[in-house]
C-alpha cells in the first residue's frame, strides 16, 4: 500500500468519524448553541469527504453555501429566540424516543443491506480532477440550463418570502387605497396570542 | 497528464456513512422538541443526500460528473429552505413566545 492510499484512509477516517460524533452531537446535545457550532464541523467535514473524491469546486461551495451562510443564519435565529425556558414534560417522551430509534436503526440496517448486497456497476473511468469545474460549467450552461434559471427564481421567491415574513416594520398607509392604516389591528397582530397582558387598545 | 491515483477508499464507505448521517438526522427531526434543532436536522439529512451524490457522480459517471451538478443544486435549495424556515420560525415565535414543537398546533386543533 502506498503512503498515498494510507493517508486517503486515514483522511476518509478522521473526517467520517467527525461527521458521525458531531451529528449526534446536533441532535442529542442539550445546548442548543453547541449544535449549531459543531453542525458547522459537520459541514466543514462533509467539504472534506468532497475533497477526497476529487471535487475541489463543490466542496467550495459547500463552505461557502453551508458554513458560511446557512450556519450563520441558524446562529442568528437561536440568538433571535434563544430562551431559557422549561419544557412541559409530556408523558410517554422516553418511549417515543426509544420507538423512533428502533425504526431508524432499521431503516439503518435497511440501507446498510442495500449498500452492501448491491452490485454497483463500478466504471474504471480516470476521475477528471481539476477538469470538474468547467465540466459542472458546462452542464448548467447547455443540458441543465431549466433548472438553473428555475434556481435563480427560487433564490428570488425565498429571498422575497423571508424578507415578509421575518419583517416587523408596519404600513402607516395603505398602499392601495391611500387612506391611513388601523394601527390597532397591526398592533394586535404583532402581539402575541398567548401572552397574559391585556390588549393595547 | 499525470498518472491519476488508484482510488482505494470503496464506495460501500461513502454509502455507509450516509446512511448513518441520514437516520441520526431522521431520528433528530422526529425526536426534537426545539424548532431550530429541527431545521439543523433537515441540513443533516440533506448533507447526506448530497454525500451519496457526490460518491455515485465520482464512482458511476465517469467523465459526466452529473452527479456534482445536481448537489449544487441540492445545496442551493437547501439554502433557500433555510431562509424560508427560520423566517418562518421567527414569525412562530412572535406569536407563541416559544419554540417548543408541542406547542405548534395552530393548524391541527
């Protein structure tokens, strides 16, 4: 074995043995914060897995899209509602756990079987290498042109989409008809439903 | 052209390792009483989609790398779905002054 192959088995090792802690970390830590931090780790190891399969561009993008804007927007909303409070306990919690484990550990054994059992038509093909990202350039520019530009509008609908329904800023008139807006309902809108306090108007 | 490495690291590996990726984020969106930790189990869940991608794409397709292609689109969707959910979050949260996924039943009863 070349030290080349070794240290390609010792990269897929560290990073696959990262990806499994720090997820079960996200899952099973109480901290909320220490789950966005190490769902960071993970992403930054999955753009390693990337790495060793010899895709330089889209493990790029993986930190770029994942650690750089997804995990900080996650952070920023655990900050947005981060707080200390008690949950209800609900009888019949553990049990559910415990169920839902056991189906996941056989959906696990699941796809574990068709991982092994099956047999992959293994092609012997050279890997392209640094070629990989004029080739993706290619394919989003000719075959997968639909689905870019459908993209593009989809980035444009979320971007829209969360703008106004994260927004606070309220109308003073009514853009349609002019007049000036009820103020109280904005306000009754915007207070929460749950809360014992008696109503501003 | 220089002499491409051997590749030693099987694709069952990769495979695997998605799978588990995939059931611990399941079992963390079924199981998690806070709202936020169930988007990042949604992000779990799609890493390992993409994963299985990016192993198929290197080991099945050759030369036509399709494989990587559909995970930037996987990646680029699952930014928008983050923005819409947490939006989505914080809109909850304004009028139910929690995120405890028990308390969300607006819509069921």
């Amino acid at each position: 074995m070349s030290i080349a192959n070794s240290t390609e088995i010792i990269c897929f090792v560290v990073l696959g043995t990262i990806v499994v802690l720090g997820s079960l970390g996200v899952v099973l830590l109480e901290n909320i914060v220490y789950s966005a931090f190490l769902l960071g780790g993970v992403f930054m190891a999955v753009a390693g897995l990337y790495l060793l399969l010899n895709a330089s561009f889209v493990a790029a993008a993986q930190v770029l899209v994942y650690v750089g804007a997804v995990n900080v927007l996650i952070l920023f909303a655990i900050m947005l509602v981060n707080k200390r409070e008690t949950l209800k306990p609900i009888k019949g919690l553990r049990f559910r756990k415990i169920l839902s484990g056991g189906i996941c550990a056989g959906l696990l054994a699941l796809l574990i079987r068709v991982d092994i059992t099956t047999p992959w038509s293994i092609t012997k093909s050279i890997s392209i290498g640094e070629q990989a990202t004029e080739r993706i350039g290619e394919h989003l520019f000719t075959d997968y042109l639909l689905p870019f530009e459908l993209a593009s509008v989809l980035l444009l609908m979320a971007m829209i989409g969360a703008i106004v329904l994260a927004r606070r800023d309220v109308l003073t008139t009514d853009i349609g008809t002019g007049d000036s807006v009820n103020q109280g309902l904005i306000e009754k809108s915007s207070t929460p439903l749950l809360i014992d306090k008696p109503s501003p108007d | 052209m220089p002499e491409t490495p051997l590749i030693t690291i099987p694709l069952e590996a990769y495979l695997f390792l998605a799978s588990i990726l995939f059931c611990i984020g399941v079992w963390g969106l079924i199981n998690s009483r806070n709202a936020v930790r169930v988007l990042m189990s949604i992000e779990l869940m799609l890493n390992a989609v993409n994963i299985n991608l990016m192993a198929f794409s290197s080991f099945l397709d050759g030369e036509l790398i399709r494989g990587q292609v559909f995970t930037v689109f996987v990646i680029t969707v699952a930014a928008a779905e983050a923005a819409v959910g947490l939006a989505i979050l914080l809109s909850l949260y304004r009028n139910r002054v929690t995120v405890d996924m028990e308390s969300f039943n607006l819509l069921r009863w």
